[in-house]
C-alpha cells in the first residue's frame, strides 16, 4: 500500500514532477530506426506526456521535435523535412535539429525575428536499431547506458513495441513480478506437458518454473549501482533450489529471468507517453548469435510476450501500433481455453500481461492495496524511483545509475543448492563480461 502522495509521486510523469524530471535525465527508445528515413516519412510520438514528431533529416542524421510549430501551432507532422532540420509547410518556418529557427521566409528579409525563437527540440542518436532521445537537462547529455543488445548486430534482436492504455508504472511492476507467471501464464494443471513445452518455446524459461509446481516463491532484492537484483526461489523436486533471477534497471528496463539452458534474454522498456499510457517495447536477443527464423517466428506470431498484430493505424501518436487485442474486444478471450487448459484463456502471453495490467485501471489506486511477501521485489523497485525522485527534486541529487557499463547485466535462472549464495551462484550468468563484477549499491 502506499499513500496518495506517493501513488502520486510514481504515477504522474508530465513536466514539473518529480518522477519526470528524474526520467528525463535518462535516454528513452523513441522509435525503431527503420521508422524513419532520410528526408521520408516522420512519425508521431508523445514521451512523458509532450507531443513530438521524430524525423531523420536527410543526411541520415535522427531529430525530435514539438508536433506543434511555435508561430501558431500547426503541425510539423506535415512538415518539410530539409538538409538543416524541419521547416513547418503553414509558412515556411525552419527548425534546426536543436530546435532554433533558422528561417522565417514569411517575415521582412530584415527581421531578427528568428532569431528570438527556439523549438522544443531533443538530441537523439541511433543505436541497437532504436532511435534514443535524451529529454534531460545535462548538456552534452551522458552517455548512452550499455545494454547488451544495443551493442550488438541486429540480426541478434528481435525488437516490438505496443502502446497499452494504462499507467507506465503498473506496467513495469508486472514486468518484475515473478510470482504471476505460476498463475497468468500456465495451464490449469502444471503436469500439462504439452503446453509447458509451449510456454518454454515461446518464453524462456517460463514451463520450466511452472513444473516445480511451487506456486509461492520466496524473494530476495538487492540493490544495485543500475537498478535492482531480484532473486525468486522455488524448490525443484530433488531438492535444490530454482532461482529465478530479474533484473530492474533504471529507470524504466525491465528483464524476465531466462531458462537455464538457453542463453536468450529478453528486456521490456517502460516508456511513458503520459500517465495514462505506455509504450510497452520489449527485446529479444542472443549474445552470441543471430535469432533464427523459427525464434522470429513465435514472436511475429504472438506465442511469446512479444505481440505484433495491430488494429488499424491512427493519426495519434503511436498510433500504428494499437493491439487487436485489446479491451474492447476483452483481448480475445477464449472462455473454452480459460475452463479447461489454461489459468487465464487470454491467448498469449503479451495479450495475458497487458490485458491484467489495463484491468487495475488507467492509474492503479494503490492506497487500497493489499501486498504480500510475493511483492517484495515490487515494494523495492518503488523505493528506489520514490528515492530518487525525490532526492533529485528536493535536492538536486544526482540521479543514480551514471556508469554506462554498470547495465552490462542479464537476467538468468539457475540451480543452486540449499543455502548457496544466488547473487554469486548466478554471477558468470547474469555479468555480461567474463569475470565481470556487480557494482552493489
Ligand atoms: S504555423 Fe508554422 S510557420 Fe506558421
Ligand atoms: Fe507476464
């Protein structure tokens, strides 16, 4: 339970709050890099609740600006995108990628006018096949965080992203919340083979924990320079014990634990485009070699937690990628499915976690609450952005998490025996470089 102040604090992200200026001195995915070409097509976006149109101008290079032109806010989604920058098509103002107006064709050739004006406009660089944009105040901005996949090539990832319609907070605590998967995600009966071999197919790991039939994992965080250890054990049947281990990374990366064997990780990234809705992007990837057909496929299909079938594009932001499931057609319920084979008859996992997720509403009320020791790892992630937020608003404290290669990290699971340390147990697993460290915080 938290009080209204705090449900407040985590919640509300648009500019002037605590939580957002705390998320806007972090790099944010805007779009795929693909979205966008040279001199081409521009996309609409909103992050942290402001209106933006990412662009690449036509030397290659990627922008964000304010969709809505300072001189009387037409749209610059329909503007012209040129070698310097944006000009808006309603009178010929020109944007720099820094957002300066360079040119107002419409006024005196005398006129300082132009001068006097700067857009909202963002710094974005490309990298792991996403456009990254840094909202923040720091200039030159830090440095982009290490993740594993954003360095690696892209035939190793396979990348999606979905809007759902609710609070970006609720989402990512179902993103660390390890105890669900025994529920939300499994067959009604966990000696269910076939379908357990399904779900370790279509998401790493997840069959494997659901066959321990412990349905009550018991939990243990630790607090890291990036973010957020959170180890899940379960009993396996000879004894040991199952560590399902997720990571949290600031301020908004979530990673489901992996399956023992496997080396394929998989991340979600939180972005909120207001309090009222999120960008739900998640990453598949190996690191050490390209995904197969096969592996795209059961994400192109929807097996996993990747979902890619949309309901016809909108003009909104974001708008091309609006799920077919969704609330209005209650996700696709199979109520046959949901008697007899599975928990939850919501067909995929994706679907399963953003349909549960919408249904605590827009912004879950967390004054009314009932947490358990299942909810451990949910109770210290809050913390620590409660923390921060605070400290950077109250006192201009550093945000924390500012060394790049502290986010070298993976999620893992592995089996321990009683009493053995998990944090060491699962080190060489979850440090990305070889007899690399954990930095605690
Ligand atoms: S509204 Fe954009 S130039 Fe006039
Ligand atoms: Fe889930």
């Amino acid at each position: 339970m938290l009080s209204h102040e705090d449900n407040l604090l985590l919640t509300q992200v648009g500019q002037g709050t605590p939580m957002g200026a705390l998320l806007r001195e972090y790099w944010m995915p805007v779009v795929q890099s693909g979205e966008v070409e040279p001199g081409g097509k521009v996309k609409r976006v909103q992050l942290l609740g402001e209106r933006l149109v990412v662009y690449r101008g036509k030397l290659g290079q990627p922008g964000l600006i304010g969709e809505f032109c300072p001189h009387r806010l037409a749209s610059l989604y329909f503007g012209r995108v040129e070698d310097a920058g944006m000009r808006c098509v309603y009178h010929g103002w020109q944007y720099g990628l820094d957002g300066q107006c360079l040119e107002m064709p419409c006024e005196p050739a005398e006129s300082s006018f132009a001068s006097k004006v700067r857009h909202v406009a963002y710094p974005c660089v490309d990298q792991g096949g996403v456009i990254w944009a840094y909202m923040g105040p720091a200039s030159p901005p830090p440095p982009l965080p290490a993740l594993e996949w954003t360095l690696l090539p892209e035939s190793n990832t396979f990348i999606s992203k979905r809007v759902q319609e609710c609070n970006w907070f609720q989402a990512l605590e179902g993103g660390i919340d390890s105890s669900h998967i025994s529920f939300l995600h499994a067959p009604l009966h966990h000696t269910d083979s076939e379908v357990t071999r399904e779900l370790d197919r279509a998401s790493f790991g997840v069959g494997e924990a659901v066959q321990t039939a412990d349905r009550a994992p018991r939990f243990e965080v630790v607090d890291t320079d990036y973010g957020v250890l959170i180890g899940a054990r379960r009993s396996w049947p000879d004894g040991r014990h199952y560590w399902r281990i997720t990571q949290f990374l600031l301020p908004f990366h979530t990673m489901p634990p992996t399956d023992r064997d496997e080396r394929i990780v998989q991340s979600h990234i939180w972005v909120p485009m207001d309090d009222t809705k999120v960008v739900n992007w998640m990453v598949t990837w190996h690191p050490d070699r390209a995904l197969t057909p096969e592996e795209r496929q059961v994400h192109l299909e929807g097996k996993g937690a990747h979902v890619c079938d949309f309901a016809p594009a909108t003009s909104e932001p974001y708008g091309d990628i609006r799920t077919a499931l969704n609330r209005d057609n209650d996700y696709g319920m199979d109520w046959d499915v949901h008697r007899g084979k599975m928990f939850c008859g919501i067909p995929g996992f994706g679907v399963q976690d953003q349909a549960i997720q919408e249904s605590q509403g827009i912004v879950v009320d967390r004054t009314r609450e009932r947490l358990g020791t299942s909810d451990a790892a949910i109770l210290q992630v809050r913390k620590r952005l409660l923390g921060a937020a605070r400290a950077l608003f109250e006192r201009g404290a550093p945000a924390p998490g500012r060394n790049p290669e502290s986010f070298l990290v993976r999620s893992a699971s592995v089996l321990l025996p009683p009493g053995a340390s998990w944090v060491d147990g699962a080190l060489a697993r979850i440090v990305v470089k070889p007899g690399g460290q954990l930095t605690l915080a």
